[in-house]
C-alpha cells in the first residue's frame, strides 16, 4: 500500500505535465493519429478559408507587381507602412519557436516538449510570412535580388553599412538555423510515422525523409548531441535577429527611432508576441483534437508567466523611451514620444499600452494563467498590441519628424489590408498543412516526460 | 524611314490611351492609374463640343486623324524653321547632336515683354531662362514663363482651322476674310488681348486704314484700366507707370502683390530683392509696409502688415495723406485718427523722411480715385517712378467693351474676330458676353484651347505659341525686342498677325516679312538694316529704348476729397476679392499640369481655387477646410469650398479667379470653382456685401502643408489639441533662423545661438564618434566642391525655382489624388511657417531641397549603395541601381526625397515628352528621386570647360533654381573657391545649416530671415522675431 502512495518525483511530474496515466504507447497513437486519420471536416473548413485568405494575398501580390507601391496607403513622409510593421510583426511572432526549442531546451525546461513542434512550426512559417515583406515591399520587386552578395559584371556589391542588409542576413540565418532544429527534432517522429504508415507512398516519403533513422543507441547518441549544438546555435540568434531588426530604426536619424534601447525591448517584445501567437494556435489545436492532456493546463500556465515577464519588460521599455526623451532635454526627441501619446495617432499608442501592459498585469494571478477563455483572448490582445507597436514606431514617428513643413498622415489602403491578411492565409495554409501530415507534437520529446523513459525505471530507488 | 513609319505607328496607339481617359486629372496626370478603361469622360466632353462632332467622323476615325497630325506634326517638329533665325551664342553653324542651343525671344505677356532665352535641344525648345540683357528679366523669370514650355507641348491645343467644326484647310480662312464685309467695317469688330507689341499696333492702323469705322476693342479680365486712369485724372494723361525699387527704401504696398501676381514682378522681385541683399549687419535694407486684406506673397515679405479689408483703403489713405499733409507734403487733407494711427503715422514718417526714395504702390484693383490720390502723394513723394507714355489702343478699355457687347447684342455686329482671349468665360457676367456673341453672324475665334468661347464662334483658328511664330514686344519703358520662332507649328497653329492679314491687306503674308517690315520702317531707322535685325535677333534685346519717360506734374491739387464717400459693409456680409491665381492667372494656364500642381504661395493647395476665409469667421460660421459655402452676391451665387487662411480679414473672402473651366482640355476642364458670375464691370476688384451660407457638404481641397504652425491638431486626444501647434511654434525660430535688422546689429552671430542642447560638443564632434564614418572618404578640400546659399530675406516663395526645377529635370505631375496622398513630386518644395497672430502673422518661408550633407544619412543605409557621394560633394542618387526600399526617404531629416510610387511618366503623350529635358533621364516608377544640384549642368560645364582647355569658373554653372530666382536669393557654385558668390554668401555671418545639430553638415546653407522692423512698430505691431 505504502509503495503504491510514494511516487517517484518522475512520476510526480509526468502527472503533471502528462496527467491521466499515459505510456509510450498511449502518447504514440495519439499523436501519431491525427495525421493518421481521416482528414476532419473542420480542418477543410479552416483550410479552405486559408486557401481564400492565400488567394487574396497571391491576387494583392499580382496587383502590387503590376501597379507599384502606390497602391498602399504610404507617402512622404511615411515612406514605410504597414509592410514593415508586417514584417516586423510576423520576425517577433517568429521568435517564440527558437526560445522554446533552444533556450529551453538548454535549461532542461521539459515543459517544453508538449509545445515546441507547434512553437516551432509556427516559427518557420511566420518567418516565411515575414520574409515576403522585405521582398514586396520595395519599389521595383524585379530586382529585389539586389539585396544578396551575387557576384556579377558590374561589380555592384551591396552596401554592407546599411541595417537592411544586416536584417536580411540575421532574419536568413534565423529561418535556416530554425527550419534544420525543425527538421532533426522532426527525424524520430518521421520514423515512427514510416513504420506506422498503411501505404506504400506514405511510407516511402516519411522514409526518405526520416534519413534512415532505426532508433538505436548510437543515432539516439549522435541525435541529441546534433539537438544540443543546434540548440547553442539558435540560442544567441533568438537575441540577435530582433535585434538587427531593431537596429532599422536604431541606427536610422529619426526622433522615435534613435534609440540604443530598442535591441533589448525588440527581442522581449518579439518573444511576449510569440508566446501569444502559440497560446493562440495550441488552444485551437487543443480543443479541435483533444490535446488537453498533452498540452496541459500546466503548459499553458507557464506561458502565461513568460509572457507576463516579457509584457513586463516591454512596458518598461515604454516607460524607459518617455524618460530618456525627457531626461535628453532634446526637443525633437521630446516631441516625437509626446506625439505618440497625445498625437493624431494616440488612440493607437494606448491600444498598444492596454495590450502589452495592462493586459499581462491580470497573470500575477493563477487564477487567470489557467482560465482558458481569458488565455484565448489575452493571446489575441498581445498579439495586436504588438502590431500596435510597430505602427506605432513606424508611422508616428515617421509622420511627424523634423521639419513640420513636411508633416503628414499616413491613411491605409484596403492593398494594405488584403496583403496582412494574406499573409494569415499563407501561415494557416501551411500550418494546417503541418497539421495534417506531421506529428503537431513531438511524440519523442513527449515520452522523455515519462517515467519510463528514465533509465533507472522499474529499479528500486 | 522605318523608323519614322514606327514612330507614327507608337503615337496612334499612345494617343488612343490618352484620349480614351482625357479629364481625369484626379487619379493621374496624363490619364488614370486606376481607370484606364473609361472613356466616358471623354466621350461625353466630346459631345458636348460639337465641332469635335459635326464633322462626320466616327470618333475612332478622329482620333486617329488626331493621332497622325500629331504624328506629322512631331515629325514637323525636327525640322528647323524656314526662316532664318540666329543663335545667341554658340557660332557653329552645323547643329551637334546632344549641344542645346539657345536663342534669344521674348514671352509677352499682356502689355509688357520678359526677355528669354530658349534652349533647344536638337531644335525642340525645352527650357526658357531669362535674358541677362533684357531689362524686364536681368537673366530672371517666373512661375509662367518657367511653365511655358508645357503650354507649348500641350496636346489638347487646338489644331489647325475649323469652320464650325469641320477641319477646313487654311485658305479656306483666307477666302473668307478676303470677301469679309468691308463698307468701312461699320459693322467688322475685333477683340484682341493686351500687347506691347509694335507689329501689331502696325496691324491696328492698317486695320483702321481699311475700316475706318471698325472697332477693336481690347479686353483682359485682370487689367490696370483705374491705374491708367487715376493716373489720367492726376496728370491729365494716361501713361505707363515704371516703379523703379531699386532706388526706393521705403515701400508702401496698398493691396498691391507685386512681388506676386502684379505685372512686371520680375522687375519687381529683382529690384526690390536687390536692396534686401544684406552684406553684413552693417549693410542697409530698404523697409516694406504692406496694407492688404489677405495675405500674398507681398504681405509674406512684408516687414510691417496691416490687415485691413480693401474697402477701407480709401480711408487707410485718407488717414495717411493727413499724417503727410503734417509732415509738410501739401496735400488737401484732413488730420483723421483711427485704431491704425500709430501704424499710418509711423509708416508717413518713414516715407517722409526717406523722401525720393519712398514709394506707394497701389494694387490693380484699386478705384481710379484711390490711385489717382496715390499717385499725387507719389508724386510730391519724388517717388522713384518713371513715366512712360502708353499705347491706350492696347490696353483694357471696359467702356469700349461695353459698348461693343451692346452692339453684338444689337445684332449690329456681322464679323468678330477674337484674337485670343477666353471672353466667354472671363468677362463680366453684366456683359453678357456669351449671349451677344450669339447674335453674331460670324466670328472667328483665334485661341490656343478649344475653349468656353470658341464653342460659340464659327471659325476656329488654333493660336500659335510665342515658341512657334514671329512677333514682338515691348517693355513698359519701351525696350522692344522680337519673338523669334523655335520650332514649326506644332498643330497648324497661326499668330494674331496672321489671322489679320487676309482681313487687311486681302492676301496671306508671313508674319515673318510684316514683323521684319515693321522693324525695318519704324523701329530701326539705321543704315545697314539686315545686320542690326541679324543683332537684335541674337541678342533679344534693341538696346535703344523706343519711348522716353515723361516729365509729369500734378495737373491738380492733391485731394483726399474724392475719398470721402466711405463703402459700409453690411453686418454679417462681406467683402468679396477677387484675386488673379498665381497659377492659372486668370484661367489662361488652366490646362498647365505644372502650375495647376504647384503648391500656391502661402496656403499650399494644389489643383482648385478656394473661398479664403478667416479664422475667427470660419470659427463662427463652423467652417472647415474644404467645406462648401455658398457665396451669393445679388441674385448670383457660387459655391466654392472653403480654405482657412491665416491674415485673411475678417470682413473679406478672396476668391481666385480663373478655375472652373468647362473647356480647357484634359487637366484644366473641371478643376476648381468659376467665380467668374459673380464679377461685374462695376466691381472688377472686389465687391460689397455678400453674403455667406456654410453648406453642409465638402469638397476635398489638396494642400501640400499639413501644419502650418497655427491650426489645431483635430485629430489629436482630447485636451491636447493645441500641442503640435505649440511644437511647431517652438521649431520655427531653430528651422527658419530668423531677427529683426536692429537686434541683428546688436548681436550679428544670432544664427550661432541655438538651443542649448543642440549645441554639438565641439571637442566631440559627431563625426568623431560616429559609427559609420570614422574618416572622411574624401577631402573635401580639394578640386571643386559644389554647395549652394538661399537667402531668406530675400525669397518671396514665388514658386519660380521650384517650376524651373520641375522643367530642367523633367518631374512628373501626379495629379489631385496622389496630392493628396502626399506623393507630389517637386524637388524643391516652399514651406510656409505661421506665427503670432493669426489676422495678422509673421510668415515665414523656406524653399527647401536636397541640402547635399556631407555626411548623409540617407547613404548610410541604402542596402544597394544607390545613393552615394561625389568627390566633388554632391549626394548622388543612382536610378538604375534604385531598388526602392525608400528607406533612405525614411532616415532623411528633412524629408527631401521624392518616391515614384507609380509609373507617372508611363502615359505621357508624346507631344508632351518632347517637352522633356534629354540631358536627364526619366524615372521608373520605384525609384527616388531628388535635387540633384542640376548636376546635368555640371557636366555639361565641365566637359565645355576642359574642351576650351581651362578650369570652371564662378558662374558657368548656373543651376535651374538659381536661374531663375527673381529675388537672386539662391547662390550656386564651388565653395573651396574662396571668390565665389556662393563661397561669399557661406560667410556672411547670417549663414547657418538648417538642423546643423543632427551633424549632417549640409552643402546648401541658408542666410537668416532679417525683418527690418521699424523700432517704432515692432514692439507693438509684431511679436519679436526672434524667440
């Protein structure tokens, strides 16, 4: 009787992350079998309304090309608009994947393991989105290859001292780096899928892509050290890509923009924007496939205190920016931050300051980390505060800078609008694609949770 | 011969585009952006003007007839003029392919002439500069001659002769004039348009020859008809005053904008610029006070303004003859005192004590009286005017335009001949103009457009462009010069003269051979004829004067007595003013896409006229910007909408003449409001007693300045709306540096006093601690280093630079839509800073371009390295290696950089790019584009330098802003030339780097703003200049 009562502090917290007696075998056929089974009917219902959402994109696209930029709402002197708060948006959204995979992984946070093929695949994805901006947005999109080092007759070379070219670097790097930590975590899962697979095409593309993998000691050995250093590889670049992304507006002249804080408060804001963006995507996919006991109530909790820590820092950031303006005694500087709050634009700095720092406040409390309608809904809120805080960077410092005698507003178009919201339909469309065909949480990771999967298992403690 | 079968074939087809979206200026220029496939504009505008349409053809057939002679007449276009006209300068015979030659002409304008000089570019005119040896131009121009090279190359010109409608061949036209009625011409009228010109006062007296009993009668809506005849009523004749600013210190302007619109503003500018040209704060400046009831570019250069509506002039005046009276000028007039004592007095002493060289300048819609009145104090004032005698059969006579609307009303008008002139559209509505020339039988209507008037004339000949044909002209001091033919009519086209000879003399004769006779038997009575016409031709100018000026003397005693019937205004009405429009002037430029988009003076709007109304009314009446008011003046009203506009009077709204057209081709036809109804002969300048009905509706009015420094922010949070109002306050003294003459004096190296915390640390300086530019890539001080100066005293925002520069570089026009989003694509642009008071403010503008930093940011981060720096100092922008990320527009402080955020240019027809400048390439769309400090110039310079074997020197590079500047406010050059006038101004103590605290140093610096105040005045009158 006694032994029965006395768990095992394994077995304490795989109850808790993993509650409900689950085994290998149980973690297996229940991810394994989504991409399995029979396609449901909502997922059709949620990939066509991504296809359409894609179309608009794709149609916007086309248009873009054929007329030019001035189909967008920017002018002088808000020469960027919602393009590059797009971008910027969907780099932050891409930032979530990296911490979970990496820096948890690094510090053993096993938390992690029920949500970082989501947070990962969320993170290939958004980059993907993310990247299309810096592509489309110039004028002439026909030579955007100009940004690459390609040697050619002209000896033309980019200009290395520009921010745009060190971006377009760190965000490459990123999506490289992210898409090869993907693709190794993926390889055991890929297997599983292979042996499991009815037919004979499945098996053969989960095979190929599984690269052989048998699951033996010496590829388990040879996997988690290539995870590891994978793992070191993408932790200093969840720090540095918001941070060179920063640095187009830190290093630029511009009141609001000129300020040596943004590297800090980018990446915190990048990464509170992305634990929103996977609290959004794991309460869909857990209620649409019944995951509540792989991504538990405990997962979702701890996001939510991240997510207060980094809300916390972004709000300080503001905090911080208003100070220094004040403190600079520089009139420019001084207006540009006054101009945010109480400008023509106000009611979008204070949309911005009820999302990213009011909102999070409500985390303090357990009550509210583990209320999953409230989860949902803050998920959503961070994640248009964030956009709020590139537009607020973007436009309002741009639309009033220097010299008065060039003031003026900045009015979206409705290309502005199809092109943001084709962009979700490019990030559904793929990871409802993800969801259909690859295992949405990572069934090895998962099991590592287990009590069996100690070594010491069964032995007498 | 391919190549020109391919060339028509790519006009018909680029025709046919811009055809099928005429009108629709608002999304784009040429044609729409959006809505290339509607054509119901047009065929609707092609309906309505039934000579489009009674000719039988199908529409398709007519525009491809269109289409072919535009194509032929292009082709025509090449080919060098028949006659022989000689270059200005260059001796070579042969025409270099790529070397622009220049000829001297001259533009006429109403009766008075401005020297040009033409370049040409493979024997195409594309740029007019000014004649240095012209006196009316000293090498300097306007907005309008700037812009004249668009008119020429317009494709909505007429083409050829039409007889009601039908395109008939030009005999046809002279065998109609030929067997023209002609028992005396009892019942043969002409019509014509103000001019100077000597051939055609030679055609008015053979035309009286012929027809002794014929009239001609000579109408300009905007005209100096009651300066003539104040002038008449003080001297006992009419004559032609010359204001002669040089040598005038102090200047009284009474609703006088001639710096602006009046006449001879080029002179103007330049003489009165000349004495604002501070050396050092030793240096003396002559002192203007503008009375005006809103504001101009006059009141915006003013050193003392008094608001005052123009019905309360007389008594402005009545006052001020009594404070002179005082001072002793013998004067009849009574001592009066009103709230504007202090201001009068001060203003009669410092007329008084600058006796000789003070001057009263009335405006053109003053009384006869009014004038008459200025014209005697002037006189006692031993003002610097000569009088010149004037050629009365060649200027406005509205009694004689009266009488002849009454005769063609009468039926008893058979033949009109129209020479020019848009009388349908711009006489006054008493006259009912339109409803006469119905009852003509046979009028013939000479014009450049097919316009309001033409619709109702039978014959319609297409008016030549002084670039197409022979004439000549005269300045008001009598300096007559000839206008020598560019290029073949484009479009069949034919001068005044022309359309005269068959009517006179019964056969066709080149205007050529009348022009050249007119000179050889009165003008020049030399010996040796053929080389001083061969001289005359090559310089522009006949250096003897033809008139000489007058002794004049009051004929009676100087009264105020005339004035003493004041004009009450009404309660809640107002005084209506009807104000020539710096851009379309009186509706003539309507269908100029340049001066249609060129942000007017003061409030910046572009594309429409306005109802200017006051603040304080507009607070009353609830008016907003672009709100609709209806403005009813008797039994007519117009509506127009509404702009707010600081130093308006609160009894007065200015309305702009010359918008609303229904005929003016594709830009004009439709653009702004006709205010044209509510002028009648009796009240030409302004009238009394309208009345104003705010309607509930708007109209979107597109201004190129948001924040002038004196509305609210209404979209701003609650509570702060007066916060970036207060901001921009604070800017202005740190953007435009700026002091009176006397604290100047006090403390000459003001301009060094910046806000404490903008103050580099000089022994850190930025480029120090910079992170891009540890060293500088070049030394900068060697070899030739361009940099150029502005002069701020002296700039009155004329626009002539920024018209001059779209000109030279072929800037595109983007139409009222793109406007309005902010897209306007003028390298310079003006802006215009507000402070103080808002009925009366200190204005302050800053023509601001490219300033070339030394350390620029835009090249920092341009990821392609498309924007970089020269050796010789200039920023540099690469359109071919441009991929448009517009970032650097973005990290540009002073916000610069113009984006083509469509292919603008992509549907310009090629009437139009034939008006574009070769030595500059046209941009794509997607690429910046910016001042490039004319570096085509540059070139063009240097190469000419080393081929002659020499270095450049001070002067041969002159650029198109600088060129063409009237006020000489804008000094270019090389500025390690230490001789140089630009290296000269860069070290006068008033010059500064404008936001020279971001470290960016700057290549164009700017010279202060000094406001010469009258210590007397400017404690009371105007807050300090400098905050």
């Amino acid at each position: 009787m006694l032994d029965n009562k006395i768990k095992s502090k394994a077995e304490v917290r795989a109850e808790k992350l993993l509650p409900g007696n689950q085994n290998f075998t149980t973690i297996t056929n229940d991810i394994a079998g989504v991409p399995e089974a029979k396609t449901p009917v909502q997922w059709w219902l949620l990939f066509g309304f991504a296809l359409s959402l894609l179309s608009i994109f794709v149609g916007t696209l086309g248009f873009l090309v054929w007329e030019g930029t001035g189909i967008w709402g920017i002018n002088n002197p808000v020469f960027w608009g919602w393009a590059i708060i797009n971008f910027v948006w969907w780099v932050g959204i891409g930032h979530a994947g990296t911490l979970i995979s990496a820096i948890l992984h690094l510090f053993r946070q096993n938390w992690r393991n029920a949500i970082n093929r989501f947070a990962e695949t969320m993170t290939l994805f958004a980059v993907i989105c993310a990247l299309v901006f810096p592509g489309i947005h110039v004028g002439r999109i026909w030579v955007a290859y100009w940004f690459l080092p390609l040697p050619n007759q002209m000896g033309m070379w980019p200009n290395m001292r520009s921010p745009l070219i060190w971006d377009f670097f760190a965000v490459f790097t990123y999506f490289t780096v992210s898409l090869l930590f993907w693709y190794t975590g993926l390889i055991p899962d890929l297997a599983t899928l292979r042996d499991r697979a009815k037919t004979n095409l499945k098996r053969k593309i989960y095979g190929f892509f599984a690269l052989g993998w048998r699951g033996g000691n010496r590829q388990w050995q040879h996997y988690e050290l290539a995870y590891l250093v994978l793992a070191g590889i993408s932790t200093p670049l969840v720090l540095s890509v918001h941070s060179v992304v920063s640095s187009d507006f830190a290093t630029s002249i511009i009141p609001g923009w000129h300020t040596t804080i943004f590297p800090p408060y980018f990446v915190a804001g990048a990464i509170y924007s992305g634990f929103g963006m996977v609290m959004t995507l794991s309460l869909i996919a857990r209620k649409v496939y019944n995951l509540g006991h792989i991504i538990t109530v405990e997962h979702l909790d701890k996001m939510a205190q991240i997510m207060l820590l980094t809300g916390s820092m972004v709000g300080y950031a503001y905090a911080m920016e208003f100070f220094v303006a004040w403190y600079s005694g520089n009139q420019y500087e001084s207006f540009a931050f006054i101009n945010r709050a109480l400008g023509p634009y106000w009611w979008g700095y204070w949309v911005m300051i009820f999302c990213n720092v009011i909102v999070p406040q409500f985390f303090w409390f357990k009550r509210y980390r583990r209320h999953i309608p409230f989860l949902f809904i803050t998920s959503i809120l961070v994640n248009i505060g964030m956009w709020f805080e590139r537009f607020v960077i973007v436009v309002i410092s741009l639309h009033r800078d220097f010299m008065p005698g060039a003031w003026a507003m900045y009015n979206p178009t409705i290309f502005d609008v199809s092109i943001y919201l084709g962009t979700f339909g490019l990030f559904f469309t793929g990871f409802l694609l993800f969801l259909r065909f690859l295992p949405m949480v990572s069934m090895a990771e998962a099991k590592l949770v287990l009590p069996e999967s100690n070594p010491h298992h069964g032995h007498k403690e | 011969m391919s190549q020109i079968k391919n060339k028509s074939k790519e006009f018909v087809d680029t025709n046919k585009i811009d055809q099928s979206t005429a009108q629709s200026h608002e999304f784009g220029y040429w044609k729409s952006l959006k809505d290339i496939s509607s054509s119901d504009d047009y065929t609707n505008y092609l309906k309505q003007s039934e000579h489009h349409e009674d000719n039988g053809l199908s529409r398709r057939n007519f525009l491809s007839l269109v289409a072919a002679s535009v194509a032929l007449a292009g082709l025509e276009g090449c080919k060098k003029p028949v006659q022989k006209i000689i270059p200005y300068v260059e001796a070579e015979i042969a025409t270099i392919p790529g070397i622009p030659k220049h000829y001297a002409s001259t533009m006429p304008f109403k009766n008075n002439a401005l020297g040009v000089i033409i370049e040409n570019h493979d024997e195409r005119p594309v740029k007019v500069e000014g004649n240095e040896k012209h006196p009316a131009s000293m090498g300097k121009s306007n907005s309008f001659a700037q812009a004249t090279t668009l008119d020429m190359y317009d494709p909505d010109r007429s083409r050829g002769v039409r007889m009601n409608g039908k395109k008939v061949d030009w005999s046809e036209y002279v065998k109609y004039a030929q067997s023209m009625n002609s028992s005396n011409g009892n019942r043969l009228a002409i019509l014509s348009q103000e001019s100077s010109s000597p051939t055609i006062q030679f055609m008015h007296n053979e035309f009286k020859k012929a027809y002794p009993n014929a009239d001609w009668v000579v109408y300009e809506p905007i005209n100096n008809e009651n300066l003539y005849k104040g002038i008449e009523k003080a001297f006992g004749k009419k004559l032609q005053p010359f204001n002669r600013l040089e040598n005038a210190q102090t200047i009284l302007s009474i609703g006088s904008d001639f710096l602006g619109v009046e006449d001879n503003c080029v002179y103007h500018t330049r003489k009165f610029a000349q004495n604002r040209d501070l050396e050092d704060e030793k240096s003396t400046m002559n002192r203007l006070y503008v009375v005006e009831s809103f504001m101009t570019p006059t009141g915006s250069s003013a050193d003392h303004r008094l608001n005052v509506p123009n019905h309360e002039f007389a008594s402005v005046l009545r006052e001020l003859a009594g404070e002179l009276k005082k001072l002793g000028l013998k004067i009849d007039a009574k001592p009066v005192k009103t709230s504007n004592h202090l201001w009068i007095k001060t203003v009669a002493e410092d007329l008084m004590q600058n006796q000789g060289q003070s001057i009263i300048l009335g405006g053109s819609d003053l009384s006869a009286d009014i004038h008459c009145l200025i014209t005697g104090i002037n006189n006692q004032l031993k003002a610097p005017i000569d009088y010149y005698p004037l050629n009365k059969a060649h200027v406005t006579s509205m009694k004689d335009f009266k009488s002849l609307c009454k005769k063609m009303a009468k039926g008893s008008v058979d033949n009109l001949i129209i020479l020019g002139g848009n009388p349908v559209y711009d006489a006054p509505s008493d006259c009912n103009f339109e409803a006469s020339l119905k009852k003509v039988k046979s009028a013939v209507h000479l014009s450049n457009f097919y316009d309001e008037t033409s619709k109702h004339c039978q014959w319609n000949i297409a008016q030549a462009h002084f670039f197409e044909t022979w004439g000549d002209a005269m300045t008001y001091d009598g300096y007559a010069s000839i206008i020598q033919p560019q290029i073949r009519p484009l479009f069949d086209s034919k001068s005044a003269v022309q359309v005269l000879t068959p009517v006179i003399f019964k056969e066709d004769r080149s205007s050529y051979d009348i022009v050249k006779k007119v000179w050889k038997d009165s003008i020049v009575n030399e010996k040796n004829f053929e080389r001083k016409w061969e001289k005359i031709l090559h310089e522009g100018i006949y250096t003897k004067p033809l008139l000489s000026n007058k002794k004049v003397r009051t004929q009676n005693k100087i009264s105020t007595a005339v004035l003493n019937k004041d004009q009450i205004l009404d309660e809640n009405k107002f005084e209506i003013i009807f104000a020539p429009s710096s851009s379309v002037y009186d509706g003539r430029y309507a269908n100029n896409g340049w001066l249609q988009e060129i942000p007017k003076p003061i409030t910046s709007l572009t594309w429409d006229n306005a109802a200017f109304v006051s603040m304080k009314v507009a607070k009353k009446l609830n008016i907003k910007n672009g709100q609709m008011i209806e403005i009813s003046l008797g039994n007519t009203s117009v509506k127009v909408p509404a702009w707010i506009v600081p130093g308006q009077n609160q009894k007065t709204i200015t309305l702009e003449l010359g918008y609303g057209r229904e005929f003016s081709g594709r830009i004009g036809s439709g653009v702004g409001f006709n205010v044209y109804p509510l002028r009648t002969s009796s009240n030409m300048g302004y009238a009394m007693n309208a009345d104003i009905k705010t309607l509930n509706e708007t109209y979107p009015l597109a201004s190129t300045q948001e924040h002038h420094g004196l509305e609210e922010d209404k979209l701003a949070a609650p509570g702060f709306k007066d916060l970036s109002t207060n901001e921009v306050q604070s800017r202005i003294p740190d953007l435009v540096k700026q002091s009176t003459l006397e604290k100047y004096k006090e403390h000459p190296e003001f301009v060094q006093d910046i806000v404490e915390e903008h103050k580099p640390d000089k022994s850190r300086s930025w480029e120090d601690h910079s992170m891009y530019n540890p060293e500088p890539e070049y030394d900068y001080s060697k070899g030739h280093q361009w940099g150029m100066s502005i002069d701020l005293t002296s700039c009155t925002s004329c626009n002539a630079c920024s018209i001059a520069c779209q000109s030279e570089n072929n800037i595109p026009v983007v139409g009222k839509q793109q406007v309005m989003n902010g897209r306007e694509m003028h390298w310079i642009r003006i802006d215009n800073y507000f402070s103080g008071d808002p009925d009366n403010p200190e204005v302050s503008t800053q023509s601001v371009a490219c300033v070339h930093c030394e350390l620029a940011p835009c090249e920092q981060v341009c990821p392609v390295g498309a924007t970089t720096h020269s050796t010789d100092g200039v920023n540099q922008m690469t359109y071919n290696r441009c991929l448009g990320t517009r970032y650097c527009a973005n990290n540009c402080p002073y916000k610069v950089r113009k984006f083509n955020f469509y292919n603008y240019t992509r549907d310009l027809p090629e009437v139009v790019q034939m008006a574009m400048n070769p030595d500059v390439s046209m941009r794509f769309r997607g690429v910046m584009e910016k001042c490039t400090y004319c570096y085509q110039r540059v070139s063009e310079a240097r190469i000419k330098a080393g081929n002659e074997n020499r270095d450049l020197v001070d002067g041969d590079i002159k650029v198109a802003c600088a060129q063409s500047c009237p006020a000489d406010a804008i000094k270019f050059g090389d500025i390690n030339d230490p001789n140089s006038a630009v290296s000269k101004a860069k070290r006068r103590n008033r010059d500064y780097a404008l936001l020279g605290q971001l470290g960016t140093s700057p290549r164009t610096t700017y010279l202060a703003k000094i406001r010469n105040q009258n210590p007397k005045l400017s404690s009371n009158n105007h807050q300090g200049a400098h905050h």
